[in-house]
C-alpha cells in the first residue's frame, strides 16, 4: 500500500472523508477516476507519475455532495481548482480535504489557509510547451492565426469532452444546451464550432487554472487548451489577478473597477 493510499485510508476510518477521491489503473497504462466510498475500494487506489488528471471537477457532481465529507487526491492544478470552486461558492472551506504527495510524503490539508499557504511554495505558471505554443500562435498574422484556428476546430466533433472534463464548467445546463431559444448551433460546423470553441473560452477569462485537461481530453488532438490558457493571461495583464491563488478572489468578468483602464476595447 502506498502512502497516498494509506493516508486516505485513515481518513475514511477517522471519519473525516466519507468519498475519497482518487486515480485507479486504466487501460494501455493510463489511469482513471476513482471514487471510493468505502475502505474496500480504496484498494484500487493508485498513485503514481502517471496520476496526472486534474481530479477537482468532480467535486461539483451532485452525488459526490451529496455523500458527506469529501478527500480528493492531486497535485498543483487540483488544489488551484479547489481555491477557484471555494471563490465561487461552489464549495465551502472545510467541505474538503486535499490530500497531495510532499517529497514522496502524504500531507493533508483540510483547510483553504492550508492550500494558500501550500501553494506559495509552489511555482506558477503553465507548462513550457503550452508556452511554446501561444508563442508560435502569436507569431502568425492574424489571417495565418485564422486559417490554422478555421483548421483545428473544423476537425471537432462537439463530443464536449472539454467541457465535461473541465473544473470550471459546473453549470447544471450549459449555454450550448439550451434549444428555447438555441444561441449556439449544435451540428459539428465551423459556425457552430468556432461559437462554441470561443464562448467557452470567454467565460473561462480569469477562471482557467491552466491545467490543460481540456486539450488533453479532445479525442482528436484540438489544443483547444491552448484558448483558455491565453484568456487567462490576457486577463491577469489586464487585471492583475490569477484564478486558483486565492479562495477570496472574484474574477475579472464577475467585477467592476471604474479605475480598470479598459485598453483591451479598440
């Protein structure tokens, strides 16, 4: 048994977790969500370098709410979600326990205090080849930038997988869901794409925690990550604010300075 797996073991026996949430093994190497409900499944817990997914959404499913006191299992990008979802009174502090692996040393933090302060020490930022990226979008004209985007996002399929895997997307009914009146297309088309592809990344502004699990589950390979995590820089030049670094920050589009200077309007 691993640490991780032990740690949250003494959790659910002390009563402090009900529902543990963790990675098990997948297929072809890749691990999966788990959810325990008992000491018994914990059995199948895992915790590994291939433990990557960023867990946190989950938090906001109603059964995960509705089964008690919840511990959930992750890294960096898990505990920026969980600050966001306390900011957004999504969760509560207190409701969750983040158990996360300090130099190979299970630590429980079970407080937003405890998660601030554990992610001081951390180093922000998104990874190197996500920076590249933006960097290589940046370089284009804006008619080379159009084409490749008409490109990527010709090729999806409206599976939602980016939406369904993200943290922040937590709304019961969605935007695109609604056909009373039908704002965003449904069919797979570049109108409909680009509307989806783009109102999303617009509402992600100042909320992405930049953990790319968007991109990563596109079934066919869209960075479609590579938007929101632009959004988010956008909006932390403009606004000087970052989601995930405090559970008592509001996010850009959900404010109002009349000293904000405004120069993103031309």
């Amino acid at each position: 048994m691993n640490p991780i797996q032990q740690k949250a073991r003494e959790l659910m026996e002390a009563g402090t977790a009900r529902v543990v949430i963790g990675h098990a093994a997948g297929t072809f190497g890749r691990r999966r969500p788990l959810v325990a409900r008992s000491v018994r499944d914990l059995d199948a817990m895992v915790w590994d370098a291939a433990c990557v997914t960023n867990l946190a959404g989950l938090l906001t499913k109603q059964e995960v709410r509705a089964a008690g006191p919840v511990a959930i299992v992750g890294g960096t990008a898990m505990l920026r979600s969980l600050l966001q979802l306390v900011a957004e009174r999504q969760i509560r502090d207190g409701d969750v326990v983040a158990l996360v692996s300090a130099d190979g040393t299970p630590k429980v933090l079970d407080s937003v205090a405890a998660v601030e302060e554990h992610l001081a020490l951390e180093p922000h930022g998104m990874p190197q080849a996500d920076r590249d990226g933006i960097a290589r979008l940046q370089a284009m004209s804006l008619q080379e930038r159009w084409a490749w985007w008409q490109a990527e996002l010709g090729r999806c399929m409206k599976c939602y997988a980016c939406r369904q895997t993200c943290p922040m997307c937590y709304c019961p009914t969605c935007t695109m869901d609604v056909n009373r009146p039908q704002w965003v297309p449904v069919a797979s088309h570049d109108l409909g794409n680009l509307e989806y592809h783009v109102v999303r990344a617009m509402h992600l502004a100042g909320r992405c925690v930049q953990c790319g699990e968007c991109g990563t589950a596109c079934p066919v390979g869209i960075p479609v990550h590579l938007l929101t995590m632009f959004a988010e820089e956008s909006a932390a030049r403009q606004f000087g604010q970052r989601a995930g670094h405090s559970a008592k920050l509001d996010y850009a589009l959900s404010t109002f300075r009349p000293d904000d200077k405004e120069t993103f309007i031309r």
